[in-house]
C-alpha cells in the first residue's frame, strides 16, 4: 500500500496514545499538521515559540496520562525547544521530539535548516532517529516510545525528512504497537533488609524525590506506620501532601526549615525514593544523611551521588528499579503488613524529645539576639512591657510544641494501642512530664 509518511507518522502517534501536539508547523512538516488535524484522537497545540512547546510537552508529561508530544520544524525549532528539552532531560522526563528535516535523497548541499539536529542533541536526549524509508516511520516511532519511556525516563528525538513525511511511499503493513511485558519483580531479599532496617530504627525518616511521585498512598501509609517524619526534594514537593502532619518540608539539616532540622535530628535510617541527593535539595550536599540508608531509584548511576557519613557505605541498601515507583511487589516479596505492624508498635516515640529540644534551641537563640542587639531587645521591651514579652513566648512555645509534634501526629492505630494511649498528643503529653 501507498501512504505518506505523515500519515504513516499518525497511525503510530495513535496507536502510543499520544493526545496531544505541541509545536509550530512549517515547509518541512506541512503534510504531518495536515494528518494531525485530521486525527480523531490527537489534538494539535499551536504555540508562538517552540520553547514555550517544550515546556508544554513536559508539563503535559508529568501531569498528564500520555507522553508530551513535540512536532517541530528542523534547526531553527529544534534550537529554540532545546531549553525544554534539556531540562526534561535533565529531570528524568519522557518525551517524544518528532522533527521534520531536510530531503534525504537530494545530495545537494546548503538546505534549508541544514545542520546536524542529532550532534546538536544528543547531550539532552536519550536517543535520536532519521528516519531513511517510510517503512522505517511506524517502528522507529515505537522504538523511540520505548526508549523515552523505559528505565529513567527521557526525551527522545526522530527526524522525519520532508520528502518522506510529504510524500508517498510504499509499506507492507501497518503494525499495531505492542507494550512490553511487566518488569520482573525485585530481589525479595534485598526489599525484607530494608523493611527489617526501617523497624528497627529508633527514628526512620523518609526522602521522597520526583522518582516517589507513583506510590504517594503507599509512602503515607508507610510513614504513618513508622511515624517517621517526611521530607522531599524540591521536583518531589507533591510526592508527599504538604497538608499531611509528617511532612516537615524540603530536605533537611541545618539549611532546611527548623521542623525538618529538629524532626530529622537522631534520624538512624533513611528510606530515600526516586532523587540524585543532587545540589539543590541536599543543600549544597550539606544533608547529614545517617548511615543506615535504604535508596531506591530507577537509576543505579545515582546511587554514588550522595554524601554519606564515614563509614556508612557498608549500611547502605540499594535497590534499583526498571519501572515507576509504584509498581508493586508480589506477593512474600517483603515483610507482611502485620509484621511490620508488631515491629512499629515497639518502637520508641520521640516527640517529647523534639519538643524540648526545639524549646532549647529557641531560648538559645533569644540569648544571641540579646546579646548581639540589647538595645533593640531594651526598646522592645520597654514598649511591649511584660505582659507583651509573656505573651511572644508563650506563642514562641506553642510554635515549637507544634514542630516537636508534628511529625507524631498520624501515629499509626497499632502503636498507640501497644502504648495504652487514646491518641498521639496524649502520648507526647506524657513523655514531655516524665521526668
């Protein structure tokens, strides 16, 4: 049969389930715009400029339930969507780059457009395609799907030359896409070692980075468990709800938010998901990250990207995953909800511990700034009066009891019932008296 590579180009854009285009059409993919806006299934998106596309793209990725499409002219589109192209991959971010490009056959020189689009790309991409022959359009397509989407995700770009994509050519069939099989599950050993590491913490924490985004329920369900305090990378912010009483914010350590710091203070076990322990969130790689770390990421090139402790590299699991977070195991692949459930309950709480270490901290504080200021604090006091001062302490209090208590509060059922306690405050009420 005779089809134009454009509509060739269609057929295996439907058939990956891609519903929507970004890009700006052009002499070199007139004829792909034409079968695009005759799709029932695709919707192409006009844009002004190709870099506001592939942020588009990327955007449409992470948010969305297909892979964000670019459709762009060669040279000049691929150079200004090279931005977005570069932070999705730089963030692990699927994405399929189809280019039109200049005639394959002509062996003339000085085209329009004529430049290497693929040396130009190639430190941003996970792979690139020409496409020779329109029987090559159907498979290269799903090849690059498979590519952009398997293992850490990225963006992957295919060339389709003008005098293949708008014109007629022969094929022999036109085959349907076929997904690939479930990814066998993890070492049952290595996920029973980490499971056996976070219950017999004294103070697990959780890391979640962009990787954790899938398995959202799973790691509050985790946390709650634990009662281990939560904190994320800044492309993780929504791996966790912020609204959640475990979530202390972005990373941790002395450049992290003080409920961070104070929740993640005798941290002895560190569960981190899906991130690089790259600059931003470690800050400057200053996180104190403890010895015992279980790190899981689809990535095994991240796992010597992070700054441990001395002698921490012999407590370090590490378990690398082919797919998304959020694929489960089998079953015996890990410790049973029970058991875990009994090795929680034993564990001991520590909130009012945070609580009064947070109370030191602030009245330690208080001391420099008198020190260093005595006039101001003078005037402040003279104009507050002591009434005013009771009043600012008492809300300075009330602030770190909520940070000291915070990552505390969603204690799962199992262990406030082993402790005889009613509920997380009562608890933290009675260990902030003891003596």
């Amino acid at each position: 049969m005779k089809k134009t590579g454009a509509a060739l180009a269609r057929f295996a854009l439907e058939q990956l389930g891609v519903s929507h285009t970004f890009g700006i059409p052009g002499v070199h993919n007139t004829e792909l715009y034409d079968e695009l806006n005759a799709s029932p299934s695709i919707q192409p998106v006009l844009v002004t400029h190709e870099c506001g596309a592939a942020f588009m793209a990327d955007a449409f990725s992470r948010t969305g339930s297909s892979i964000g499409t670019l459709v762009i002219v060669p040279a000049a589109g691929v150079t200004h969507a090279a931005s977005g192209i570069g932070e999705a991959g730089l963030d692990g971010i699927p994405m399929l780059i189809l280019s039109g490009g200049i005639h394959s056959e002509s062996g003339r020189h000085f085209q329009l457009h004529d430049i290497d689009q693929h040396a130009l790309l190639a430190p941003i991409t996970k792979a690139s395609f020409r496409i020779l022959s329109h029987a090559e359009v159907i498979p290269t397509l799903y090849e690059a799907y498979r590519i952009a989407t398997g293992g850490e995700p990225g963006p992957v770009f295919v060339e389709l030359p003008y005098n293949i994509g708008n014109f007629l050519g022969e094929v022999e069939e036109m085959p349907a896409f076929v997904a690939e099989p479930p990814v066998p599950p993890l070492d049952p050993a290595l996920l029973r070692q980490a499971a056996r590491l976070l219950v017999d913490a004294r103070q697990p924490g959780l890391f979640l980075g962009w990787g954790a985004m899938g398995a959202q329920a799973e790691l509050i369900q985790l946390a709650e468990l634990l009662a281990a305090p939560v904190c994320t990378t800044l492309q993780g912010l929504s791996a966790f709800p912020a609204t959640h009483p475990l979530h202390v914010g972005m990373g941790f350590g002395d450049y992290a938010v003080p409920a961070a710091a104070n929740a993640f203070a005798d941290c002895d076990c560190l569960l981190a998901v899906g991130t690089r322990f790259a600059e931003i969130p470690t800050g400057s790689y200053s996180m104190p990250v403890p010895a015992k770390l279980i790190h899981l990421d689809i990535n095994p090139q991240v796992f010597a990207g992070h700054r441990q402790q001395p002698g921490a590299r012999s407590g370090v699991v590490r378990v690398q995953r082919r797919r998304a977070v959020a694929d489960r195991p089998g079953p015996g692949d890990s410790l049973q909800p029970q058991d875990l459930h009994r090795a929680a309950a034993a564990q001991p709480r520590r909130a009012g511990r945070n609580h009064r270490r947070g109370v030191r901290r602030h009245r330690e504080q208080r001391a420099v700034c008198r020190r260093h200021h005595p006039g101001d604090d003078a005037g402040r006091r003279g104009q507050a009066g002591a009434g005013g001062r009771a009043h600012r302490l008492q809300q300075a209090h009330a602030l770190h009891r909520g940070r000291g208590q915070g990552h505390a509060q969603a204690l799962h059922p199992a262990r406030q019932a082993a402790r005889g306690e009613s509920g997380a405050v009562a608890a933290g009420d009675r260990l902030r008296s003891a003596p």
